[in-house]
C-alpha cells in the first residue's frame, strides 16, 4: 500500500500563534517544529500498521525563507517514511502519478474567514480572502484533495482543529475519518489535546482510515473547472492581468478556466 502524508504546520497541537509556525532561529519556531514532525510520525507508524509499504512525506507548510516547506526535523523523522521537500507548493506529484492508495492529511487549518479556525487562513492570509471551486468555498483542504483528486487518490484523514475537520467532511464526506487535536476558541487561542495524546489519537486515527481505502472517494471539484479567488486588495491583481486562462472579474477577483482542476490550477497558481 501506497500513502502519501501531505501536512501543515497549523493543525499541529500546541500550536495557536502565527510565531509557532514563522520559519527562523526563534526558540519557539523550533519547538513547533519538533510538535509538528512528532505528528507526522505519528500518522507514519498509523499508516505502516495498517499495512503501508511506501510512505512519503510532504510538508505543505509556507513557513518562510529556507524553511518554507522544509519545517520537519530530519534527524526525529521515522525512518517508515521518505520525505519531500518542495520549491512551490502543488509541484511535487510524481508520488500521485505513480499510482498512490491513499492521503492523509495532517496538521490541517480551516479556511480564511472561518470563526473557531485557529490560525485559519486560505494560502496567504495578507493575499487571498476567499477561494472557490466551481462556486464551492474551500481553503488548503480543498486545495490538496484536489491535487490528490486529480490522480485519483482519495483522502482519507484529516487532522488539525475541530473547525477543519468539520471543512473537510463538508467538503469530502462522512466517510472520512478526522481527528479533532484543538478546539479553537478564536483565531489564536485553543483547548487543546497534550501532544503526547494528540500522536495516539493520529496513529490511531490513520491505522483506521486506511482500513477502508473506497471509504471517500477521490474528490473532484468537476469538469470544466472554474477557479475564482477574492484578494483581499486590489493591488493583488496586478501579476494576473496579462497571464493565460486567466481572467480578472472584478476590482479584487480573477478567475481561471480549465477542462479540469489542475489545469486551472495551473494557469493560475504556476
Ligand atoms: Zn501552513
């Protein structure tokens, strides 16, 4: 069995300050660094249980500088699993192409605007205010399922706070398995699991969900695809003005076309 870890920094427990999850020397960037390779573990000795052969990494995490997407602790990594890092989120999808039998998802935040989502934000929290698949609102969850969609592979976990696990079964569906770490009680503030009961919570939780590999089915935001994202000003606008399959809609809005998902994606994002 084929599974693919694709992970944010946000969901993790412990974490409920922007600081925890800004890429630099601080102490306490690099104890969240620690919280969040410890889950990632977690999820990897989960998914070898349950009878994984290949697990590959992927920190989606735009942590900043030469920590962006490169937040995991090498040296604490389980050696159950391989690692990607990435120069630009969505790039890295041979592991997809190769044929993968499931995704988990861990350390996951909801979408901008969402009340109890703690450090809720959709890509960029300056930048984008709000994005939607063929007129349904979504955030990175939405973003990556799609991308795992597009090959086939179906999500199949989800973790983080209990706003993004209420998102991702919206979005995919009461066959999915989510496992609640933090409670948010604001943007910054949660009631939280311990990290130590959170890694027994996501273990279990991936052992579970890959009991099951046809649990959710592979998500599709559907064919054409239209992709239309609200900046939060209209200066954002500005490098979209003259790129191919996109248009701009409105003084803070452009939308991308595509025969499917990732071809607007592309057009757009790349
Ligand atoms: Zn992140």
């Amino acid at each position: 069995m084929r599974v693919h870890v694709i992970s944010d920094m946000e969901g993790v427990a412990g974490i409920v300050k922007w600081g925890q999850v800004t890429g630099g020397d601080s102490a306490i960037y690099q104890e969240g660094r620690v919280l969040y390779t410890e889950e990632i573990n977690a999820a990897v000795r989960g998914a070898r249980a349950a009878g994984a052969t290949d697990v590959v990494v992927m920190d989606c995490h735009g942590a900043g500088g030469d920590y962006t997407f490169n937040s995991l602790v090498p040296d604490l990594l389980d050696p159950g699993c391989e690692y990607v890092v990435q120069d630009e989120w969505t790039e890295y999808t041979a592991f997809l192409e190769q044929g993968c039998d499931a995704a988990l998802f861990v350390g996951m935040h909801a979408m901008a605007g969402t009340a109890d989502g703690v450090l809720s934000h959709t890509v960029s929290g300056q930048a984008w205010q709000n994005l939607r698949f063929n007129g349904t609102l979504v955030g990175e969850t939405g973003i990556n399922a799609a991308l795992c969609g597009h090959w086939g592979v179906p999500v199949l976990l989800v973790t983080g706070d209990r706003a993004v696990c209420r998102e991702a079964r919206e979005l995919l569906g009461d066959g999915l398995t989510t496992v609640e770490v933090k409670e948010g009680l604001g943007r910054f503030s949660a009631r939280q699991q311990t990290p130590a009961r959170a890694r027994e919570l996501i273990e279990a939780g991936a052992r579970e969900a890959l009991r099951d590999l046809s649990a959710v089915k592979p998500y599709d935001p559907g064919r054409p695809c239209e992709i239309e994202i609200d900046f939060t000003s209209p200066d954002r606008l500005q490098e979209y003005r003259n790129r191919k399959g996109v248009e701009v809609t409105g003084p803070r809005s452009v939308v991308a076309r595509g025969d499917d998902w990732w071809s607007a994606w592309s057009a757009f994002f790349f």
